[in-house]
C-alpha cells in the first residue's frame, strides 16, 4: 500500500525555501514549484486517490489547509520583499516595446467629387471660371432660354421631374419648376446675370465651367440613375468659332487623359447649339486596356436664339459650349461597371483608390 504523502513535510519543506527567498524570480519560483498547476500541492491532490477511503476525508482537510498556509505565506512573503521584488522580477515598462499600430479610418473625397474637382482644375488652367446654379430650377432656364420651346418632346413630363404641375403653374405668372435635367441651365442664368451687371448688355467676355447634378426618371440600370453629374462649359467671345471649340476639348482631353487622346466631333442635333456635335475620346483608359473611343457629351456654337433670349447681340457676340457626364468618365477612367457603385455607399468600395 503506497505510503501517503507527509503533507506536514511538505508544509516545513515549503514554509523553510519560502523564508529564504530574497528575491522576484525566486518567489515566482517558488510559486511555480509549490502552487502551480504542476506544483506540489497539486500533486498531493493528484495523490489522494491512494489513499485509503477512510483516511480520504482528514487527507484532503489536511491537504487544503496546508495549501491556504502556504498561499498566506506567499502573499506575506510578497508583501515582505515588497517594491523590490517586483523591481527585480524585470522592467515592468518596456520602453522598446513597439507601439500597437491602430487603424484610424481615414476620409477621402468620393470619386465623383475628385473627378469633378480634377476637371473644374483642368478648365481653370484654360481660363474657366466655376459658375454654381440652382438643381430646383425652372422650365424658363432649363428650356425656354434653351431654345427648347412648348411642345418639344424634351420637356414631357414623363423625362423630367416637375415640381409644379405643368398645366396648373403654367396658368399662374412662375414658370412651372422642376429639378434640372442639365447643366446648361447655368449657361442661361450666367449670360442673364452678365447682361444685367452690364445694364442691359454683355461687357466682357464669358468663360465658365459648371459642374452638378442633374435629375432624369430614368429606370435604373448598370448605366443609369435618376440623379446624375455633368459639367457644362461655356465660352462667350467676339469672334469664338468651332475651331476654339475643338482646341478647347481637344487640350482638355489631352491634360486629363494624356498627351495621346483624341477627340472625334460627330454632327448632331441639339436646340441650343448650331452647329452641334456629340464629342468622343479615343484613349487608353488603362495600361492594360486596347485604345477605344468613348463617348463623352454634346457641344457646338451656343444657337443665337439662345444669345438673345438672354438679352446678348448675335451680331456682335458668338459663343461655343459643351456638356459631359462626370459619371461617364469617372467609369471610363476607373474601370467602374455600374453607375449604382457609385451610390450604394459600400466602403469597400469607397475605401479603394
Ligand atoms: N445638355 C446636353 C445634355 O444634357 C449636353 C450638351 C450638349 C451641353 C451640347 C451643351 C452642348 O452645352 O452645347 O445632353
């Protein structure tokens, strides 16, 4: 029959080493050999199934006194070695230790209003200054200064979003308001204000940029949404021709894309221009893409029914515009498939770039 431990050797073994200790590492040594989890009280607990039934019961009384002596002695003992102990038992403040890195989120502008600013920056160095209009507008600003008169299907209130119901407000003395469904409507309240700071006549030449939004009912799909961004440019000068039209975009493209784009001017139709054009751009979008064109927007010589509904002498002034959609090239330039990325407001999607 095994002989059991003699917990009263192991309580003068145990309470003999601890009051030599002198330092730290020597009571966390001694912690280690006697109360840790593979120390010796733990292995007189380990013992007590041999022993025999019987004594079983004043065994483990025993053996539980010992261990809360010798755990009152360990805390005496600490206290006893005090300051010193904890100095010796090594620095408790690192100061090599590196620092923990923790991620700050960032902020960064959203694609549409980088590329609006990239734009608005590129225009500024050509001489354009930025003209803000209002997105509640009317139908006097967004087509009848325009050149797009009652009747046009392009004011069907099926392709617009009016305010006020056409019919109704029409019979009142406002034009019936909308949110505009283009840019160009800045063209027709600058040259408006202009001619009034004039008295009544242009002065000085025109040179604008406008960027924002605008509102269809389009169905959205992968390329259509019912708020979108474009950026109108309009140039009012004596003598301004087609030929700095095309110098214009054809410098523009060339500062945006790189010194390969190309620009293409097909003819086409638009109430507010004569001539008027669709503007494409061939460029590489990206190094790992063929060269394509792409279409960019409408321009063309500002229509001299627009120059005089906003009160300016077709005889004496001419003047070139031009309007893109900003989503159109933030897709092309970044690789974007569907226009909704860019609203959902994914970070994983906001966080690239
Ligand atoms: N406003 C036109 C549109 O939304 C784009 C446009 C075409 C603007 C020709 C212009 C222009 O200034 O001259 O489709």
């Amino acid at each position: 029959m095994p002989q059991p431990l003699s917990l009263d050797q192991l309580e003068q073994t145990a309470l003999a080493t601890l009051s030599a200790v002198g330092d730290g590492p020597g009571l966390e040594a001694w912690r280690i050999e006697f109360l840790g989890s593979k120390g010796k009280i733990k292995a007189a607990m380990g013992g007590i199934k041999d022993v025999p039934g019987p004594e079983k019961p004043a065994f483990g009384a025993r053996l539980n006194a010992v261990s809360k002596v010798l755990e009152e002695a360990f805390a005496a003992r600490q206290l006893a070695l005090g300051s010193s102990a904890v100095r010796d038992a090594g620095p408790q403040l690192d100061l090599t230790e590196p620092g923990s890195v923790v991620s700050h989120a960032t902020g960064r502008g959203h694609i549409i209003s980088r590329v609006r600013e990239e734009l608005v920056e590129v225009f500024a160095r050509m001489g354009f200054a930025v003209a803000e209009g209002p997105e509640l507008e009317d139908d006097e600003h967004n087509f009848i200064k325009l050149n797009i008169p009652p009747g046009h299907p392009a004011r069907e209130a099926t392709d617009n979003f009016y305010i006020d119901e056409p019919a109704v407000a029409g019979g009142k003395a406002r034009a019936p308001r909308m949110l505009r469904s283009q840019t160009s409507t800045v063209q027709a309240r600058v040259m408006q204000a202009r001619v009034a700071e004039g008295g009544g006549q242009l002065r000085e030449p025109i040179k604008i940029v406008s960027p924002g939004r605008v509102y269809r009912p389009d169905t959205v799909d992968a390329t259509h949404s019912f708020m979108f961004h474009q950026i109108e440019g309009l140039c009012i000068d004596r003598g301004a021709s087609m030929v700095d039209l095309k110098a214009t975009l054809l410098h523009f493209a060339r500062a945006y894309f790189g010194s390969e784009a190309e620009i293409r001017l097909r003819p086409t139709f638009f109430p507010f221009t004569e001539p008027s054009a669709e503007l494409d751009l061939k460029v590489r979008l990206r190094p790992d893409q063929p060269v394509r064109w792409m279409e960019l927007g409408g321009c063309g010589m500002v229509h001299p029914n627009v120059l005089t509904s906003c009160g300016i002498d077709p005889q004496q002034w001419q003047g070139y515009a031009f309007g893109f959609g900003i989503e159109r090239l933030a897709m092309g330039k970044y690789a974007i498939p569907d226009i909704r990325m860019l609203y959902a407001n994914d970070l994983r999607f906001l966080q690239q770039s």
